[in-house]
C-alpha cells in the first residue's frame, strides 16, 4: 500500500492509531510537539509514557519536525487533546497541502468556543473533507487487537467509507455515520459521566447506583445532543451507549480512574496528578454546563461533577444532592 498516513499527537490513541494502520501495511508518520518525548519514542520504539510496553514497527517514522509532517500525506488522523488542538492545528496548518481529508479522534469540547473537534479544526484548515472516528475504543486494548467497534462519521459519505476502510480488520470493525454532532457530543460527554462513575467506584456505593448513573447519564447525554441537532439514534449506538459503557467500567480509563480517586478522598490536584495524560472529562464538565445553559437542559450529573471539580463541592454532599432532587418520571 503506497499511501502514506500522518497522525497528529502522540498520545495513546495517537500511537496506537499510527500502530494499527502500519500493521495494515500503510507508511505512518507519528507527530509529537515535544522534541525530548519523540526522541525516546523513536529511540525505544516504545511511547513508554502513554502506551507502554507495546513495540512500534519500523514501518511508524517518528518526528517533531513541522514542515515535513504533511510530505505525501494521503490522510491525516488528528489526536491532539482538546486543550491543545487549537494552538497545534494554528501551529501546522501553513504546512498543510490544501485538500488533505482529515480524521478527528479527539474527544472533548472548546470551553471557549463551545465546540466540537471537527468544527475547531475546520475553522483553521478551512476543509470540508473532515471526518471523525469514535467508539468504545480503550488504546491498551486496541495495541493488543483485541476485539473492537467504531464509528466514522463525515457529512461526506465518501470520505466516512474511506475512513472505514482505512482502519477495518479482522478484530476492528467500523460502522459508518452521517451525525457528526451526535458522535462528537457523545464522546465529549461521556467523559463526564466516567468521572461520575468512578466516584460511585471510590465510594463503594455498588452495581445498583453505577448501572443508574449510566442509564441516566445517557439520558442527559441525549437530552442536549438533541438540542443541538443531532440525531437520537446515535447515542444509543456505539459511540454513545457502547463508548459510554466502556469508559465508565474500565480500569484503564482515565476519566473514570479521576474519578475514582474523588470518591476515595483525594483532592482534584491529587487525583489529576496521579493520571498521565489529560482528563477530558475536567474541561468537558464546563463546557457542557455553558451548554446545558445555553439550550435550557436539564443535566444533573453533569453539573454534580462540575461542582465538584471547579467549585470544590465535597462528593458526598454533591451525591446526597443529586439523589435528593425532587421526583419526577422516569420519562420526563
């Protein structure tokens, strides 16, 4: 296969997004910002900090170098935290040949702006060849293809195909979709619900209160997905149900590992110090409740998790709280 691939961001969905299509025999560059942590990746062949363990093929050429991360590209996979993906795609983009398509795999909100990845990106590179691919995808198990989903989703039914083909093998699966909003809403915003779930893991409150806490947080999920334009059957779909699942019972984790350490007594410093990597679920918490605001939604564990992570609320009180709000029905 003569196309070559660039993933932007060396993270762990970065790395192993450069790993799975360099085993399918694509040409991959893997782009870090950081000078020191892309020379021990290329050094060990190993991102020991994010994905430690599993061995990158010669096949993944490792580089910090902007002006020729973009030679040949047929396709770029844009991995970059939220946080931080304006500043890199401002950074990259007069490097970047015009037409390029684009993957988003990044999973959050613009606590400025209020927007989804896709749309960041798009402002910046002025592309409509976009896409975006999401779903229970845990990166230590996809380094380990162990079996998995996803979904691609573009505006462009081509360019979702395209991307469906691209990452398909024998244990990945891919799924195509036209509800951009919809898979990205539901990736940001399960973020949050994982957090609130790791607090139910800290404090031992058990199976009956977590498998509540996912069926309502999918409820105010798609409450404010709907909103927002996007369409209900996508969060009951793998990259809202089937994401939100796995995020909030894998120990691997991260947002609900933050979480897990709130419901065990650590500080929110304490808990983020401890994590590598970011914690969407931090920022994504502020952003939706900007949202909910906005479109006049109803989101109870959002903002019990906002409260406890930007105003300090003790956890038990934001619990106590959240169980002691008036009744309503179910269906309401």
């Amino acid at each position: 296969m003569s196309e070559r691939i660039t993933v932007i961001g060396d993270g762990a969905m970065g790395t192993v997004c450069a790993l799975m299509l360099a085993h399918k025999g694509y040409c991959v560059t893997l782009w870090g910002y950081n000078d020191e942590q892309v020379r021990l990746i290329r050094e060990n062949r190993e991102n020991t900090r994010f994905l430690p363990g599993v061995s990158l093929p010669i096949a993944i050429d490792i580089s910090s170098d902007d002006s020729s991360v973009f030679n040949n590209a047929g396709l770029i996979v844009s991995a970059v935290p939220c946080l931080f993906l304006k500043d890199v795609w401002k950074r990259l983009v007069r490097y970047l040949p015009q037409h390029t398509p684009i993957v988003s795999v990044t999973k959050g909100i613009d606590c400025e702006s209020l927007k989804c990845p896709t749309s960041i990106i798009g402002e910046i590179v002025e592309t409509k060849q976009i896409a975006v691919l999401s779903g229970p995808n845990i990166a230590g198990e996809l380094a380990m293809s162990l079996p998995a989903t996803a979904t691609a989703a573009s505006h462009d039914p081509t360019l979702a195909q395209h991307v469906q083909r691209l990452f398909t093998t024998s244990w990945f699966r891919v799924y195509t979709n036209d509800d951009v909003a919809g898979v990205e809403i539901a990736g940001a915003a399960k973020n949050v619900i994982a957090v609130a779930a790791g607090i139910i893991d800290g404090l031992k409150a058990g199976d009956n209160a977590k498998a509540a806490l996912l069926t309502r947080g999918l409820v105010e999920i798609k409450r404010l997905g709907e909103k927002m334009g996007a369409k209900p059957s996508t969060f009951n779909g793998l990259s809202g149900l089937g994401d939100l699942v796995t995020t909030c019972i894998s120990p691997q984790g991260r947002n609900r590992s933050f979480g897990q350490a709130l419901g065990s007594g650590k500080s929110v410093d304490e808990a983020l110090d401890n994590i590598p990597g970011q914690v969407e679920g931090v920022n994504t918490c502020r952003a939706l409740m900007r949202l909910a605001e906005k479109y006049q939604v109803d989101m109870p564990i959002t903002k019990a998790v906002y409260q406890i992570v930007a105003e300090n609320k003790p956890v038990g009180q934001a619990m106590t709280d959240l169980m002691s709000r008036d009744l309503k029905s179910e269906l309401g």
